[in-house]
C-alpha cells in the first residue's frame, strides 16, 4: 500500500556522524532519555536578523525597519548606509521571488539521469507544503505555515525513532513540545529578532544563564558540521576508492547519468577541490541510494 510520505534522507548526513557518535556514548553510560533540539533553530533559537528586516520592508513598517537596522550595524560596527543599500537591494530581488510559485523546476543533480528527472519529486513537494526552495527570506506567514507543517515531523519522528531504536536511547525535543510551538506561532514575529538582535529569546532573555561572548558574538561560525566538505578534502583518498565504485556500480546504472559521474570520476581521481562541494554533496546522495538498493 502505497504511503504519502516525503522522506528526506539527506537533510541530516552531514550531521549524523556526530549525532550517532553522541548517541552511542549516550548509551554507554547507561542513559536511558536524552534531550535533543532538532526543532529548536524553528522556535526558541529562531530569528536571523534579515528575516525579520524582510518581514518588516515587506510590510512597510520602515521605521521599525530602521530602528532595528541602526542598532544591529551599531553592535557589529558596519556602515549603516552600506547595510541599509545591501538590505534594499536583496529585499528587492526577494520580493520578485515571493511572487514566483515555481515547482515547474527539474531537479539539479547533475548525476541523475532521466528516469530520475522524471519523478514527481516537485509535485510531491507541492503537495505537503514544502517551499520550492526559490526564496531565501522567511515572511511571518510562511514561517507559521512551516512551524506546524507535518512533513517536518514526519522526517524528524523517523530520524529520532530509527537512532533511538539503533543505540537503544529514548530521543524526546522539548523544543518540539506543543506548547513551545504553540507559544512561537503566536508571537509577534520581530520579536525573534527584537531590536535587530538575531536569536534574541536566547540572546535578550538568557543572559544570567549563557556566556556573554556567545550571546554577543553574532556572527555565524562553526555551524553544525559545516565543515564536512573539508573532511572529505582530507580523506578524499580513502573515500574515493569507493565512492566511485559505488557510483559506477550496476545498481545505480539506470538511475545516473554515466557520463556526468564519469566526468566527476575523472576530475577528482587524486584531489577533491573547494570548489567541488556542490558536486561531492549530489554524489553523496546517490551513495545513499546505492546503500538503500543494495539493502
């Protein structure tokens, strides 16, 4: 029988060495329910800076705009004028994008051969709510339509069941409790980044609790693991021996493009570039379909 599920297997791969490494230690010293915060960068840890901007533009509210703008580029030390033109500029673009509906898109993957561009992965993602991924700004609207938007919990509740059933540790979000969602639906939407403040229910409301330099420092550094690309540079030749197997394997034969994965093959034979990390992150994909046929 046929299940309307969207699973997104590749929205944590980059995380899950780190996730399961803490699991496992989790479960070694005999912990029975840890607390995790998967839901928390969408509730009480939400608030980039230009998403309320946006918000704010959008629905000209432009003395709050700048009222919130002055103070951010006065804590970091930027140009105002500078800032404020960047923030116009992009806001501008955004707006055209906000208009756009287009989930007439073909999937990206430069890997994938036709059999694969021709799965209704666009209108699947239509069909649950997911944004087509044209806009990079959130508008208060959206982000309460994607607060309670019941793809996210259905990839979130099968992560935390599959790790918590594999290291046998009962994984429970409090960011994720009703009541948490409930209270962040409702608020004003600048306040999550009151006063230009990014994240400032923790930053405003946590400073007897937290370290100040995290609390002040609002640049964005050393997030997650982010630096995934760079681990693969540095293992790249232990890793490509047999992710190119795998790639070019019979299994994955009829749903890649052979000469596009020939061609990446080619290319990063011995070294594996910055540049590069577009393609590494698609090619890791399709070792996770390899993993899933061959399974």
């Amino acid at each position: 029988k046929h299940m309307d599920i969207l699973e997104i297997p590749y929205k944590a791969y980059a995380n899950l060495p780190s996730l399961f490494e803490i699991y496992q230690k989790a479960a070694d010293m005999s912990c029975k329910v840890m607390l995790t915060g998967q839901t928390g960068n969408t509730t009480v840890s939400y608030g980039y800076s230009e998403h309320i901007f946006f918000d704010l533009f959008y629905h000209h509210r432009y003395i709050l705009f700048l009222r919130y703008l002055n103070h951010y580029c006065k804590h970091l030390r930027i140009s105002r004028k500078q800032t404020l033109l960047n923030c116009i500029h992009l806001f501008q673009d955004e707006k055209k994008q906000q208009k756009l509906n287009n989930y007439d898109y073909v999937p990206d993957n430069p890997f994938l051969s036709e059999t694969l561009k021709q799965y209704p992965t666009a209108k699947r993602m239509q069909q649950v709510g997911l944004p087509s991924g044209n806009s990079s700004l959130t508008l208060a609207k959206k982000y309460r339509r994607l607060l309670w938007l019941q793809a996210m919990f259905t990839y979130l509740g099968e992560l935390d069941t599959k790790a918590g059933l594999q290291f046998g540790v009962l994984l429970r979000d409090p960011t994720r409790d009703m009541r948490i969602l409930s209270f962040c639906r409702h608020l004003p939407y600048h306040l999550f980044a009151h006063n230009g403040t990014p994240r400032w229910l923790i930053r405003g409301n946590f400073r007897d609790i937290l370290p100040t330099g995290l609390l002040d420092d609002w640049m964005r550094f050393g997030v997650q693991n982010s630096d995934y690309h760079q681990r693969f540079m540095r293992d790249w030749s232990r890793i490509y021996p047999t992710l190119s197997t795998h790639l070019l394997s019979p299994e994955l034969s009829k749903y890649v493009c052979l000469d596009s994965v020939h061609s990446f093959c080619e290319r990063s034979d011995t070294t594996l570039t910055n540049d590069q990390e577009l393609e590494t992150m698609y090619a890791t994909f399709l070792e996770i379909l390899y993993r899933f046929l061959i399974n």
